[in-house]
C-alpha cells in the first residue's frame, strides 16, 4: 500500500507565507493607527464642545448679571450672587464692583505705597514703586527732561515706560523696580477698570482697606501740596476726583466670577469684567479670562 508523501516546501511557497505574515503586520498596524486617530479625534470634538458650552453659560452670566444691575435702577447693588442651570450643568455667578479694588491709573502715591507695603515691601522701597507707578502713567511736560524714560535707560531697560494710562494690570510687571513676587500679591487688588480713586470699604478686600488707612495716615503726615505734587499726571489730563473716606464709592464696571460644575464633575471657573451701558448697548466685556482661580467671597447666592 502506497501512502501519500507530503511536498517538501519550496522557496516559493515560503516567499508567499512571508509576504502574507506580513501584510497581516500592515494591517494590524493600521487598525492600531486608526483606533488612536479616532480616540484624539474623539476627545478632541469632546474637549471642543466643552469649550463652547463654557463660552455660551459664561455668556449667560453674563448677561444675567447685566440685566439684574439694569433693573436696580440707580440702586445697583455693589455685589452679589445667585445660580442657574443650563446645558446639564450648574452655574455658580458672583459679582462685584470694580470699586472694590485699587485703580492703577487713578490712585494716590500714599494709596499704592500703602498697599505695597502691606504686601510686604519695605517703607521705603514701597514709597519708591509707587513712584515708579505714577512716572509710568504720568504723561511728561513737553519740553522739559524725561527723567522717567531716563531711569529705565539706566536701569538696562531695553523699553521706555507707556506715560499714559496703564492699560492692563499685567502692565505692573513692566514697571523697573518692582519685584515680580510683588506683582503677583498685588494683582488680586488693582484695576484699570474703576475709572476713578474712590474705593468702596464696604466691599473691598482686608488689604485694600489696610492700604487706604496706611495710605491716610501717610497724608497726615505730609502737607496736602507736597502729596499733591507727588501723585498727580502732568498736565491733568488723567486726574480723577478723589473721595477716600467715601464707603459708597461706585464704578459702572462690574467683576463676574462664573463657576460651572458639569455633569461629568469637570470644573472651571472663569471671570469677566463687563461695563453697564444703555438700553440700546445694555454692557460691553471689557476682560475675560478662562480657567482662573476662583477669588471672590460673596454672601449665599440666590436661585434664578
């Protein structure tokens, strides 16, 4: 009885079991690729819709805070909070004047050394930031020697200070003299969006208060022309009406701190600084930053 032999294998036959190995090597290569591509285009959209979600609910908080200052009439209240919920998440929204805080472009030398003294710094070296300060805003007399440009040339400075109005609190970072440590503390405590040198005591933050009573005492100490002389912008053209002792200093700017808790459990917290307007433009944002930390304490919110 003959059996059946089995055909020795050839180099043909082991060319064509290579190349399949490998073509299956190809394709499992491209199904990993494809699965990856689809999980980062995955959480891409998911990472964009959040992002958008967020945007449209601190719009709304916007605009809710807005239409409740409106309603008050001239008795906009200075803070306040209250909640809503949209889009399957819940929106804590606090508010706050911007008289709350110290205005950059518009305080007194005695108030900002005050502060900065508080913060940390020395009599003198807070004396000699607030001067820096004011010679940053402080627009030169034409025809006369800019001593203020001539300092940062000195310093190794390779820009000159704006002398006009700050135009955004980050600005303090530029200014020669001032530690960056400084800065930092001081952020939380300032603004370019008061518009005036009034604060409100009733709501200002414990450092702010503590500024202004340094800052009084330092006036006692001094003569009225001498202070005078120190603080205020060349020409005039930036002095704002000072009412320190005032506690109902008011600012048609207002700081909403809008907190979102989603379903997921994902948190953010953004802030935006809105000015009031009229009927036809009721506010207008003026600063938004997203992913902030959250700053303001306010009184237990109410619901919408």
């Amino acid at each position: 009885m003959t059996g059946h032999r089995a055909c020795p294998p050839t180099p043909e036959r082991g060319f064509v079991i290579v190349a399949v190995l490998w073509i299956l090597m190809a394709l499992s290569s491209l199904a990993m690729i494809f699965s990856v591509y689809l999980s980062v285009s995955a959480h891409a959209l998911a990472v964009s819709d959040v992002a958008l979600q967020t945007e449209a609910l601190v719009s709304a908080s916007a605009e809710l805070t807005a239409y409740q200052l409106m309603l008050a009439g001239e008795k906009k209240p200075s803070h306040g909070s209250f909640h809503f919920r949209m889009d399957d998440a819940d929106v804590n929204v606090a508010f706050l004047s911007e008289a709350a805080r110290i205005d950059l472009n518009f305080a007194p030398k005695d108030i900002l050394a005050g502060l900065f003294a508080g913060l940390g710094a020395s009599r003198q070296a807070a004396q000699e930031d607030a001067d820096r300060i004011i010679g940053w805003r402080t627009r030169p007399v034409p025809g006369s020697a800019n001593e203020e440009g001539a300092f940062y040339a000195a310093a190794g400075l390779n820009y000159a200070p704006r002398q006009a109005l700050f135009m955004h609190v980050n600005e303090l970072s530029l200014v020669a003299g001032l530690p960056p440590a400084l800065v930092e503390r001081a952020l939380p405590f300032v603004t370019v969006f008061n518009g005036n040198s009034d604060v409100d005591k009733t709501i200002a933050a414990p450092e702010v208060v503590a500024a202004l009573s340094r800052g009084k005492s330092e006036k006692d100490a001094f003569s009225d022309g001498l202070a005078r002389s120190n603080e205020a912008p060349a020409g005039g053209d930036f002095a704002a009406p000072a009412n320190r002792d005032s506690a109902t200093a008011q600012s048609p700017c207002y700081r909403i701190e809008t907190t979102i808790i989603f379903r997921t459990g994902r948190r953010t917290v953004s802030e935006v600084v809105i000015a009031l307007g009229d009927t036809a433009e009721p506010y207008r944002v003026l600063s938004w930053q997203d992913e902030v930390e959250a700053r303001n304490s306010m009184p237990p919110r109410r619901r919408l």
